[in-house]
C-alpha cells in the first residue's frame, strides 16, 4: 500500500503541483512527483501547498509572492513539488493565506512566507516577509507538537498543552484581552508568540486559526473560541468580537476543529460533525432548506467524519472507512475561461464546480495518465482510501491510501 496525494480545485499560481499548464481540476488529481514519498501531512494555504514526507523531509509548491514556500526565492510561483531545506526532520505543517509554519521533529517551530502582521513571530525587528525557514527565538525551549496559520495570525499548542498566539490581533483573534491604548494607538499584534494566560490551567488538546477567528479543544473535550463574531463564527448565539477564549455552550465533547472563513466546524467524539457561522455557498453542509447563518452549532444529519478541514467557503472530512466528502463552494468565480471553457473551481473534486449545501461522496481519483479510478470497484474491491484532507482557499489536497 502506498500513500500519495491528491490534489484538485483552482490550478492558479502551481497550487495543485502539477505543472504550469494545469488551470483547475474537478476531480482529485494524483501529484505524480509526490508518489514515492510515503506522505504524512499535507496542507492548503491561500494560494500554495505543503505536504510532509514519510522521512520528514517538506515540499512546497504553488504561489511564491512572499516567500511561503521556504524555497525558489526568485520565483513568484513553483508549479511542481521542490523540497524545503530545514535542519531536522519535519513532524506537522500548516499553511496560512501567504505564510507557512513547520514543526521540527524536536518541537521546534519554523515559519516562512509573509511577515506583515507578525504572523511569522520573529519579533519586531524582523523582515516584513522572510523566504527561507526561520526559527521563532521566543519558542526557544519549548517542545511544540501542532501548529495552525490564519489568514495572519498563527497558533500553536506545546507538549504540556500551552496555547501561544502571535501576528493579527484584530477583532481578539489572539485571545488576549481588550488591547491597550486607544484608536490607532491600541497595540493588537503580537511580534512573537504569547501564551494565552486565559487558558492557563486548562491544557490545550489543540487549536485552529481561521480567517479573523480562532478556537481550541481542551483535553476534557470541551471547545472555545475567540476573535471576531460578526458573522457568528464563535458559535455562541453573539454577533459581537470575544477578546478572550471562552468555552462554547454545544461544544462538548469535541474531538476535532475547524476554523473557516467566516464559519466554524467540529467533530464530536462519536464522529458527528457540527457546524454553525455563515452559511455562504452551504458551507455549513445543512441542506438547501436551511439556508440561514447559524448562531450556534447545529449538527449535519447523518454525517459522521474521523477528521475534518474548513476553507474559506468550503469544507472537507474524512470518515474511519476511508471515505471522503465535502460540500460547500465548489467553485472559484463561477465563471469559465473564455480561452478554454475550464471553470477555475472544483475544489469539492465531485466533478463540477456547482455548490453542495450538503455532504457529498468524492468517489473517483484521476492518476497522471489521465485515467480514472473508482474507490469501489462494480465487484466491491475498494481501491484507495483518504486519510487526511486540507482546504485550502480555493483548492483542496488529500492524503490518499492505495491498496494496489
């Protein structure tokens, strides 16, 4: 059995890994460079994409503008898998809107790419952007197991279940409290990572950065969140920004979470998946009847899923069976080339780039000779199965097991 990956959606910039010629692909894609790797992780950020090999080693690929894929500082994008050169062995990666974070096999962390907010975490002295791996001196120390980018801000979780925040403070995504000062003199970044003193006593299973929003799982199970709640992203019934982690009321026993655009998604201990926030294009996965935001977190009918990743307006899970469904946005603009007929979405990989308000089945890959494998054979012999997904901005990628 050999585990590869997958990738589909929005081809712009190298995303997918691959070639240059690839605008978009409605259906997952098997990278052809990536099959040999015995891949580990993967993740989708706005416009680029990080898988971790089976030796450690990270290869990146798709949009350079700021230097987020740690390599090729003069190109503005690389359409092809390269690896990044990091001084030990990569364990876990995450991918933000233009940066990338890394943890080292000893629990360090690395971080590249866009540097603007601080999401970076190098201090205040620091490049605006940085484009080979740097490592964070305020980390110094502290063994970090799990790493999640925003948009511009980022988040890790240490061994002993400290959560550290750092980048864009705006709207309390940090977990801060109520910034200093007043106007423009309030003082919301954070140039290096701060521990969140409000959880202080209650260790951090995990944690997720989404768009201006984040969120944690403490080892009991029970979820926060924290940031911006104009579109009722906290899932706790407010519109209203929360400056520090508070516990959610439907967010008990939480195995799993996912941080959005403007939308929240998580995973309870039995498999059932819950969602709440905008509901933009269905990205809630609730149904073409109920179309409305949701103030709290509502469960969907008959979804059951072992791990789960949100983009900006669509979502993605894996379930204990291998299989793969996601919902939501399925397309970039809605709109085809006018040179090639070839709309620029799929990132559902369903086979279009129409919208599913609601949890639909990827049964089909496409392998680099352009031919299709079906999951399940007429005679019932199951081909492959899905491990990990990650939704990027507009693009998705899968930790695929074939059982050839």
């Amino acid at each position: 059995m050999r585990r590869v990956v997958a990738s589909w959606g929005n081809g712009d910039f190298g995303r997918l890994g691959h070639g240059q010629a690839c605008l978009s692909e409605e259906v997952p894609k098997l990278c052809a460079m990536l099959s040999e790797i015995g891949a580990q992780q993967v993740a989708c950020g706005g416009a680029h994409t990080a898988v971790v090999a089976g030796d450690g080693q990270l290869f990146t690929f798709g949009l350079n503008s700021h230097g987020q894929l740690g390599h090729s500082q003069l190109s503005e994008f690389v359409s092809e898998p390269c690896g990044v050169n990091l001084p030990e062995p990569v364990v876990a990666v995450a991918a933000g809107h233009h940066h990338t974070l890394c943890v080292g096999r000893d629990g360090g962390v690395w971080a590249f790419g866009d540097n603007s907010q601080f999401q970076l975490g190098r201090g205040k002295k620091a490049s605006t952007q940085t484009i080979r791996p740097e490592a964070l001196p305020a980390l110094a120390g502290v063994q970090i197991k799990s790493v999640s980018a925003g948009a511009e801000h980022s988040l890790a979780v240490s061994a002993g279940g400290e959560l550290f925040s750092w980048g864009c403070g705006g709207q309390g995504r940090l977990g801060h409290g109520v910034p200093k000062g007043m106007g423009w003199l309030q003082q919301q970044n954070e140039a290096q990572p701060r521990m969140v003193n409000a959880l202080e006593g209650t260790p951090v299973a995990c944690a997720a950065a989404g768009h201006m929003h984040s969120g944690c799982i403490d080892q009991s199970g029970q979820g926060y969140s924290w940031g911006c709640g104009r579109f009722w992203q906290l899932g706790n019934a407010s519109d209203q920004d929360v400056y520090l982690p508070q516990p959610v009321e439907g967010l008990h026993a939480i195995s799993a979470l996912s941080c959005g655009g403007l939308h929240g998604l998580a995973q309870q201990q039995t498999g059932q998946l819950l969602a709440w926030g905008a509901n933009q294009n269905g990205v809630l996965g609730l149904g073409s009847e109920l179309i409305q935001s949701q103030r709290v977190p509502v469960p969907l009918q008959k979804t059951f899923a072992s791990q789960v990743s949100s983009g900006w307006k669509h979502c993605a899970a894996t379930n204990g069976a291998g299989k793969l469904i996601s919902w939501g946005w399925g397309g970039s603009m809605g709109h085809p080339s006018l040179d090639t007929l070839q709309s620029s979405g799929g990132q559902l990989g369903l086979g279009s780039d129409t919208d599913r308000w609601e949890p639909a089945t990827v049964t089909w890959l496409e392998d680099a000779e352009a031919d299709m494998i079906m999951q399940t054979t007429a005679e019932g012999r199951e081909q492959w199965r899905a491990l990990q997904v990650a939704c990027g901005f507009n693009h998705t990628a899968a930790i695929i097991e074939m059982l050839d």
